[in-house]
C-alpha cells in the first residue's frame, strides 16, 4: 500500500518574513508566518542575504523544539525555489551545484527567496532527509516566438510567480474532472508585483515577467512603459542608476501616483474618502480611483492578449494573490474579460500547500525528481 502519511517541513521565505509549515501527512503540527522586526534584520542592512541564515535556521530549529517535532522524524523538508538558471516546471533536488548558485547570486542577485533552498539542504542535512524546491520562479517553458522582444541583445525572459500559478491551475482543473496536463488556462496572480501566464497543456508558453518591468503596473512596479520616455529619462542626468531601479520596482505603479502601495487602505480612502492617521496617500479620492481603475485595465488587457496567444481556446481564467481579497478588482476584471471563459478567484497564495503537496509528491514517485546541473 502506497504511503501517504509523510512528515513534511515547508520554508517560503520573504525579505521580512518566514513561512513555515509543518505536515504529519494532511495535518498541520504548525502553519505560522514569522516576520522579523527592524531590529532583528538592522545587523544585515547592506550586507548579502545569505547572512541571514543563522537567524533564519534558529527560528526554524526552534518552532520544531517548540512543537516537540525530533528532527529524524522529518520525512522530506522543501523550500521555496529562487533565483538559479532557467529551469522547465517541477520537483528539483537541491545539490551542490544549486546551493553554490543561491548563494553566489548567480543568476539574478541574491533574492530573500534564495534562501528557501539554501535553509531546505541545511535542515535537512540536521534531519538526515532529501530536500527539495518546487517550481522556482524561473521556470522557464516558453514557446520560441514569445522570447521576441524587438532588441535580439535583450531577449524577452520568463520570470513570474510559477508556484501560485501552477497550483491554482492544478486545483482547477481538478474541480473540472481533468489533469492540469490537459488544459489551457491564463492564470493572474497579482499581488506587490503581477504575473500573468499563459498555460497550454501542463507549460507557461508565454508570460508577463512582473519582476523586471514587464506586463501590467502593479501596487510597487511600473510594469511596461513607453521605451523612449524611460531612455529619456535614464540619460536625462536627474536620476541616479538607483533612483530609476526603483522607478520600476519598489516605488513605481500605484505608489507612484497615490503615495501608497496599500490597496486596501486605497480602497477606503476611495469609498469614504477619509485617509487613516499617519497615511502616505498624496492624492485626492478621484484620483485613487483612476489609478487603481488603471491598474485593473492595464492586468485585463494583458489576459486578453494571452488569450489570442492560446487562439481563444480556454477552459478558464484564474485569479489569485493578495489582491484577489479585494471585493472589487476580480469583479472589475471579470468586468472586462468574463465573456472569454469562466473566471475563478483564488484569494491569497496557494504557495505553502504547494510546496507540501510537490513534497509528498516527490516522496511517493522518486522518478519524477528532477537533477539541477
């Protein structure tokens, strides 16, 4: 009889925080999400990620003390995958050659999400277990003709939130009696930054990369604008090689225009028109409201041109994300793309039952473990 009852720890890191899970088969023994102050992360201001480790391992060690979990209980331990070479969709496990990847940065910077490998092969060396990722965000599957850009020295690359994606597809496409194998599906998961995938038949052929300025702007990012204007602006001397990384990331989109990256707070100060004490929010509520309508317009059009890139053959369109908890953005985009195929809202992230899932998997059917070289 197949075993199913594996004991399970997941570790999804975040530049302020740690998702942690442990599973004793379909239980939670602990789910918790540890964000560390000003203080705890004040030591590492300037200083590599991976610094953090220490930190990170004792809190990690201690949860499993505080719950009497013994480590050679530990069947598998997973994290969340990083920034390591372009890889297809799947279950990896975690070797040497990737550890030395995550921790020298070498494709794309040292990401806080480089560390759930990193802390899955420590711990896991502590339990005497296999460690694994699961769908990092460079899963790449990309059908040649989306890689065109325009600038064959800049080529269009696949960066965007695999593992929510994939998930949430999966989830669906088992509520409609058929394997994600089997379906064409756009799935938008929209949250700091946004992605939105087209998945033909179990692989991403085409998608927004969120994190480098592709796609739709998002509560912190740019998303894509108009070239000449930003080369403009990059020679134009008022703005420093910084200063324009943040125009894109971290200080673009709706903060840009409203003073805030809070969509929920955005939202109130749109319906009441009172901001909360201490608000950032520079503008008035009618403006709010068009940059957030913006947004909305901006993440539609983009599922609409991934439809044509799937010649209009969906079997549904997927919302998720921490925006998705919003009342008004999934009903305002299936406002404009309704009509394409049936809409489903996934709420929140599926990121940690993913990552268990993907565990188990690996445990029960060892061939599918895919090797990073």
């Amino acid at each position: 009889m197949e075993r199913l009852d594996f004991n399970i720890l997941v570790i999804n890191p975040g530049s302020t925080s740690d998702d942690i899970g442990y599973y004793r088969g379909e239980t939670p023994v602990f789910e918790v999400t540890v964000r560390y102050s000003i203080s705890d992360l004040e030591p590492y201001e300037g200083k590599n990620v991976t610094e953090q480790l220490p930190l990170r391992r004792k809190l990690i060690l201690d949860y499993l003390l505080d719950h009497h979990v013994p480590l050679k209980e530990i069947d598998a331990v997973i994290g969340r995958g990083g920034f390591i070479r372009s890889v297809e969709g799947g279950v990896y496990s975690i070797n040497d050659k990737m550890v030395d990847d995550l921790e020298t940065g070498r494709y794309g910077g040292i990401h806080p999400s480089n560390l759930g490998g990193i802390l899955a092969r420590d711990i896991a060396q502590y339990a005497g277990c296999p460690s694994f990722i699961a769908n990092p965000v460079v899963i790449d599957e990309m059908q040649p003709v989306a890689r065109y850009s325009g600038m064959p020295d800049n080529p269009r690359i696949s960066i965007f939130h695999a593992l929510s994606q994939k998930r949430v597809a999966r989830l669906i496409a088992e509520k409609l009696g058929k394997q994600y194998e089997e379906v064409n599906c756009i799935v938008c998961h929209g949250g700091g930054g946004v992605s939105i995938g087209a998945h033909r038949q179990g692989k991403v052929v085409d998608v927004t990369n969120g994190y480098e300025g592709d796609g739709p702007m998002t509560p912190q990012r740019s998303g894509g604008t108009p070239n000449a204007g930003l080369v403009q602006m990059c020679f134009s001397g008022k703005y420093t090689l910084r200063e324009m990384r943040l125009k894109l990331r971290g200080k673009g989109g709706l903060v840009a225009y409203t003073g805030t990256s809070d969509v929920k707070e955005l939202e109130e100060f749109i319906r009441t028109g009172q901001k909360r004490p201490g608000s950032q929010i520079t503008c008035s509520p009618e403006e709010a409201k068009q940059a957030l309508d913006a947004m909305i317009y901006q993440m539609s059009k983009e599922i609409g041109a991934l439809a044509v890139v799937l010649e209009g053959k969906l079997d549904f369109i997927a919302l998720t994300g921490g925006l998705m908890y919003s009342r008004y953005i999934p009903q305002e985009i299936g406002r404009y793309v309704g009509w394409l195929a049936p809409l489903y809202v996934f709420p929140g992230s599926e990121e940690k039952d993913a990552l268990r899932v993907a565990a188990r998997r690996a445990l029960m059917h060892p061939e599918i473990v895919k090797q990073y070289d």
